[in-house]
C-alpha cells in the first residue's frame, strides 16, 4: 500500500487543505491535485457514482500523490472493503452519533490484530506482487478512519465516540448541525458556533486531530487561530460554480447593458 502522506503531514502539525469530489469523473481530481491540494474527500453518500468509477478517480489521486479518502454511505461492510479494495486510503463516515458505528467501521477497514477485513491481494496489495504478510502490516499503518460529528446526538456522544482508538481526525458537518439545533442552513448562528466549540475541546481532551469545513474568510481564521490545522474548502461544484458566476459577472460589467437572470 501506498505511503500515505495526509497521514504524515498531520503528525508533524503542518496545515493541510482538502476538497469534497461529487462531481464522478478522474478529472476533477486531477485539478484539484494539479491545483496542490493535500487529499480529497470523493462522495459516496451524496454523489451519484459506482465503484468503477471511484476506483479510476483514485487512480487520478494516486497519479497526483494527494491521499484519496471515501465518503461512504453507511458503516457497511462490504461498502468498506469495496471502496479499500479500490484504493481508498482512508474512509469519511457521515453522520455519526455513536461510538459502535465507529467500532464497527474499524473493524471492517483494518486486518487482524486491529479488525477482520477481509483479505484480498488486488490493487491496493500490487496484485500481490510482495509479501501479503508485509502488505497487511503496512495497510493497518496507512488506513484513516474519520467520523464526521454533524448532529446534536453526534455531539452529546462526542466523549464516547472520540474515545475509539485510530480515529485519524473527526470532520465538523455545521450544516446538518445547524438543521439539528432547528436554525437549518445557518453555520454561523451562535449554537452552532457553540456546539462546534464544544466538539472542538472534546477532540482536544482524547488527542484527535480535529478538521473544519471553511466556508468563509472569519471562519477558517478563527479555527486557524485555536490551532486547527485541517481544512475542507468546500466541494469542487460550489467552488467552480462560484468561480463562474464571478466571472460572467466581471465581463457582463465590462460588456455594459441589462441582463436578466
């Protein structure tokens, strides 16, 4: 298995940015890796995608050196170990609120001693072409496991779902909080920010590196500034469609005349 690097550059302390991948096509993640990002986050849960494609969008990461990581859909099994066959090196798991769906993702991404997935010698193992023994060790080293807290039950089980053993970071998901705590849509609404914050001193009380969603200029600073050093930018089609908004724009107002939208 391949050295995974987000894995390293989050030991040594250093930022690292990343991006949600909807859009089902290697190309996406061949510009984002072009543009120097550190990992992408392709989606499973809300993307219309199948493995096949998947795997060929992590070859796209691989091509780049930037870590591939999976959105799943649910703590299944056989989701898990498709999506690790194809390559993933590490697994987002959405709305979580309980230490057992953790554990139980665990047991499905790692081999024995640490869990029971299943043996396979493709892609990931080189088609066995080196010791599976060796293979199976650096696996377990290399795979990430990241719950994303985006609830107020996944919060109020923050103490017990950060106490399971190799989580590599926990993702914030303040817009399905917002809707949670009944402010639907409102990220910067004063519970969210709390509840965020909340999260935020229980990942630092258990040694769990903790990642934000950077929705604006306010917000990635004042994480910045308590020490968080994981950052999503966001998904690549809000982003190009705000870059293609902003464009149009630009040039309708060099152009002059009335537009209608």
């Amino acid at each position: 298995m391949k050295q995974n690097t987000l894995k390293e550059k989050i030991k040594r302390k250093q930022p690292v940015f990343g991006m949600f991948v909807s859009i089902p096509h290697p190309i996406m993640v061949e510009l984002i890796g072009y543009a120097e990002f550190d990992f992408v986050i392709i989606d499973y849960e809300h993307a219309s995608t199948n493995m096949e494609t998947i795997e060929n969008m992590i070859r796209a990461a691989e091509l780049l050196a930037i870590t591939p990581l999976v959105r799943i859909s649910k703590v299944d099994r056989i989701e898990i170990l498709k999506v690790l066959d194809c390559g993933a090196q590490g697994i987002v798991i959405p709305q979580v609120t309980s230490k057992e769906e953790v554990e139980k993702a665990i047991t499905y991404a790692y081999y024995h001693p640490i869990g029971m997935r299943s043996l396979n010698s493709g892609r990931p193992g080189a088609f066995a072409k080196h010791s599976l023994s060796d293979y199976i060790a650096k696996a377990n080293e290399e795979i990430m496991i990241v719950p994303m807290i985006e609830s107020l039950d996944g919060i109020n089980e923050s103490h017990s779902i950060l106490s399971s053993p190799h989580i590599s970071f926990v993702l914030e998901g303040a817009a399905d909080l917002s809707q949670s705590l009944s402010v639907p849509w409102d990220t910067n609404h004063l519970e969210v920010q709390t509840n965020l914050e909340k999260l935020y001193e229980v990942s630092k009380q258990y040694k769990v590196p903790y990642a934000i969603v950077s929705r604006n200029h306010n917000n990635h600073e004042k994480w910045a500034e308590m020490g968080v050093n994981i950052f999503v930018l966001g998904d690549e089609r809000g982003t190009a469609f705000r870059a293609y908004r902003e464009k149009l724009a630009d040039y309708r107002s060099l152009t002059g005349g009335n537009y209608e939208s």
